[in-house]
C-alpha cells in the first residue's frame, strides 16, 4: 500500500537541501576526498558542512534578510585551522554547488520558479562570507606577522573568485584583487593609493562611500549590502552583493575597512525573466477564466430553456443533458483554472467559513452530481460528529472534484463510496473507488497542477483533464488547515482522504 501526503504546492529549495540533506553530504565528502587526496586535514573535512545546509536550507526559506552567517564564518574559520587557503575553500563551494545540482537532477523533479536562483543566491552569500571570514582572519595574522601576513593576503586577493579590497580610513585603496578591479574596470595599479572619489564613478561611489564611512564609524561590519549601478559605458543595469568590515590589529586599533563583492547581475536577470513569465501565465489564466463565464452562463441558460418548454423526443432531451453536463464541466475546469491562478498569484484561494454539518454538504453535492453521473452508484456514509467551520462550497469543490476522479477513473459499473467520519479534532473525508491502481511512478506528482497522463492509452488520454482537480483539492484543504493523502492498491482499490480540522488554524479565524 503506497501513501503520500502532501500539503504544499511544488518542490521548494529548503525542502530539497533537508530531505536530501544525507545524501548531499555523502555525495560532497566522495567529492572532496578525490580533490584532497593525500592531504593530512581529509578526515575532518565533513565535521563544518552539515550546518552551513542548514543555514543555506533557512537562508532559501526566509529570504535573504535572514541569512545567519555564523556557519559560513565557522566553516572558513575551521577551514583556515586545517591549513585550507582561499582558492580550496572556493573550490569546496564549487564542489557543493555540484553536488547539489546533481542531487537535484537525480531527484527527477524540477524546483519550482525562482527556487533555483534564490540557492544559487544563497549559496553565494555564504561565499562571500566565508571569504570575507577567511579574509579577516588573514588581515589580523597579517598585522602579527608583518612580512609573512603580507603574502597570505597577496595569494587571498589573487586567487579569491569575489572582489576583494582593503581600504584606509580615508577611503584610499591599499590592496584590491584583480577580481574588484576588473569589476570597476580600472587598473589594479590605479586603485592603490587613491580616494574611491578618484577612481570610481560617482554612480557606484557614491551608494559605497556612506557604507564605508559607517563601518569606521560604528566599527562595525554590513553584511549583504545590495545595489545596482547603470553602466555607463554600455548602459546596462548591474547589480552587486557586497560586504564591508573593520579591519583591525591584534590590539584592536582600527585600520580600516575591507569590503567583497559579488557580481548578481545574471541572477536578477534570470530571477525577473523567469518570475515575468509565470505572471504573465498565471494572469493569462485568470483573464481567461473570467471571460469564459458569460458565454458559459448564456449556454446553460439555453439548455435550461430547452429543456422546460415544449416537450422533446428521447433523442433531443438526451443532447439537452448533454449540453448541461458539458457546460457543467466546462465551468468546473473554468472554476479550477480560476482557483489556481488565485493560489498561483498569492492571494490565495478566499475561503468563507460557516458553521455546518459536513455530513449535508456531501449529501446535497452527491444528489447533484449523481444527475450529470447516474451510472456509478454514489454511495454516501457517515459516523459520529461532522459539524465544523468549514466553507461549505469549498468542501462541495473538494468532494466533487475527487468523486469526478473517482467516476473517471474507476472500474464502470462499480459505486463510489463517500465516507465522513467525525473525529476528537478533525472531520475525516474518504472517496474510494474501485479499479485499476494509481502507477507508483505517478504519486509523488500527483497533486501537482496540469500534470501528464499517468497512462498512454487512447482510453486514459480521452479521460484526461486539465489536471488541476487534485492540485486544487490540495489547496483548498491546506488553507482550512488539513492534508489530503491517497492509498492506491490493486486490491482495496483507490481511496483518498481529506481531513478537515474543525476550527480555523491560529490568525484564520
């Protein structure tokens, strides 16, 4: 017997780094002993990884503003500890990267828009902090040590993947990585010694110089700072990620200010193409759904018109129902389609709760649709206490949603079985069907929105829907508060359950 339970919509990057979170670090520790085969840290190279996931899984999660930079920091500073510099350190981010994008595509199902460049985001901000840690601790061994200090900054500025640069308190550039310099596209040779006013435009110096001033100010660091500058030589927009801190000496005299940069340009971009393109989609469908009302309306006026005025053959009632059962259907789909753009949007799919007795609403939705579907026995059984607030329209969505699967998709000729059971906390919907078993390849995206046919026959492509009907259950019994799950075997048949707190979750009532 196969169950799944699923109260979210899409695979979501701080979901995929817990869930696989084993698995990654397996993947990343086979990695990391070909990369330092031979060296003498080896053995501990897993010992920081685990909570820099996680800060990484919190960081995708709760946004940027969020991101705790204590494991990155840590994981530099142990790395710096087992003799690790700048560019292995780099690597071991490219190396995570690696092993997460491998996983994913291992894992057979896509994260859902704008994930994919958030843990992207995310992982490059744990670079620059990690960098940024890595470069701190350089600078304090590099005032205790003065010639030896020295050259540990040199090969960090040389080989760190992200801008780097150290400046005085007066904002005049001692060192600067060839990396910031071809960001400010201005010579490494040119920096050294001169005011940011001398070297940058006013454009990019003028957002830094205040963030600068307020480090040797407060003495302390600003993390994530983000802006964009208008290229003024092509005219393009770019956008950057930077970090400022104090630089001072063992005995805390303030030197300085060092800053790191990370160019997001190409992330932004990707993030806003692919975010204008789901908007355009999701409002698409709503428009449509909108407008495909009146002509429905009209429709099925007709129909009713038709089938209460001078009396007709068996022939014409029969095309009578027919209309009314597709028109029935149309705005059914135009319905989910509508939900769905609503749960897409962000506004969410409204809900209007009411105090009543799910055991009527099921009875008053099978009577309806036992007209459009008189063949299968609707069957409807009910136990204990079924009062709740509830919408009730949405539990009659939910209940004619999942019996029009069960009609479609069960054996002919075998009743649908409708169970509500009332529970100490919950009120408990069960559809079971007879037939042919869900295929195991199908469940795990099975309340996904317009998903493929789970089978290649002509039979299952002509029973096809839009595939929105479970997607929106899912989301109908989210917002009140409860879960939606399948069993499927050959032998008990297909059976989904619904459960159905009776009280509104805490901030909905």
């Amino acid at each position: 017997m196969e169950t799944i339970t699923r109260r979210a919509d899409g695979l979501r990057a701080a979901d995929f780094l817990r869930r696989e979170h084993d698995a990654v670090l397996e993947a990343w520790r086979r990695a990391a002993q070909v990369q330092y085969a031979g060296r003498a840290h080896a053995p501990g190279l897993l010992d920081p990884m685990p909570p820099l996931l996680a800060a990484l899984a919190d960081a995708v999660e709760q946004g940027p503003e969020r991101f705790d930079p204590h494991p990155a920091e840590a994981h530099a500073m142990t790395r710096m500890g087992q003799g690790f510099d700048v560019g292995e350190l780099a690597t071991e981010y490219a190396l995570l990267r690696q092993c997460l994008l491998r996983r994913l595509e291992a894992s057979g199902r896509p994260l859902i828009p704008g994930e994919l460049e958030r843990l992207e985001a995310a992982l490059d901000r744990a670079m620059a902090h990690a960098l940024t840690s890595h470069a701190r601790a350089r600078e304090r061994a590099a005032r205790q040590e003065a010639e030896h200090s020295l050259a540990l900054v040199d090969v960090l500025l040389a080989t760190a993947p992200v801008g780097l640069a150290f400046l005085d308190r007066d904002l005049r550039y001692l060192r600067i990585n060839q990396t910031l310099a071809d960001i400010n596209r201005v010579p490494v040779a040119d920096h050294l010694g001169h005011h940011i006013d001398k070297v940058l435009p006013a454009s990019v110096a003028d957002p830094v110089r205040p963030l600068l001033l307020q480090v040797l100010r407060t003495g302390e660091p600003i993390r994530d700072a983000e802006f964009n500058v208008k290229d003024e030589t092509t005219g393009e927009e770019r956008s950057w990620l930077s970090n400022y801190f104090p630089v001072r000496t063992a005995s805390g005299e303030l030197l300085g200010v060092g800053c790191s940069v990370v160019n997001i340009t190409q992330h932004k971009r990707t993030e806003a193409a692919l975010q204008r393109a789901v908007d355009f989609r999701e409002q698409l469908l709503a428009v449509l759904g909108h407008d495909l009302r009146n002509p429905l309306h009209a429709i099925t006026a007709s129909a009713f018109l038709l089938g209460h005025g001078e009396p007709l053959d068996a022939p014409q009632q029969r095309a009578v129902e027919r209309i009314r059962a597709s028109t029935a259907r149309m705005t059914r789909m135009i319905n989910d389609i509508l939900d769905f753009a609503r749960s897409r949007l962000g506004g969410g799919i409204p809900v209007t709760r009411q105090h009543v007795d799910m055991t009527e609403v099921c009875r008053t939705t099978l009577e309806e649709l036992a007209v459009a579907y008189p063949a299968p026995e609707l069957r409807l059984e009910s136990h204990g206490d079924t009062w709740g607030d509830w919408d009730p329209d949405r539990v009659a969505q939910v209940l004619g949603n999942l019996v029009v699967n069960a009609v479609r998709h069960g054996r002919e000729g075998a009743p649908v079985r409708t169970r509500v059971i009332g529970e100490a906390h919950d009120v408990r919907m069960e559809v079971h069907n007879l037939g042919d078993p869900i295929v195991p390849e199908m469940l795990p995206r099975l309340f996904d929105p317009f998903k493929a046919p789970s089978a290649p026959d002509p039979a299952a492509q002509r029973r096809r829907s839009l595939g929105l009907g479970l997607y929106i259950v899912s989301q109908i019994a989210q917002v009140h508060g409860g879960e939606v799950g399948v069993r499927s075997t050959a032998e008990e048949g297909t059976t989904f359950t619904v459960t159905w707190p009776r009280r509104a979750p805490p901030g909905q009532e």
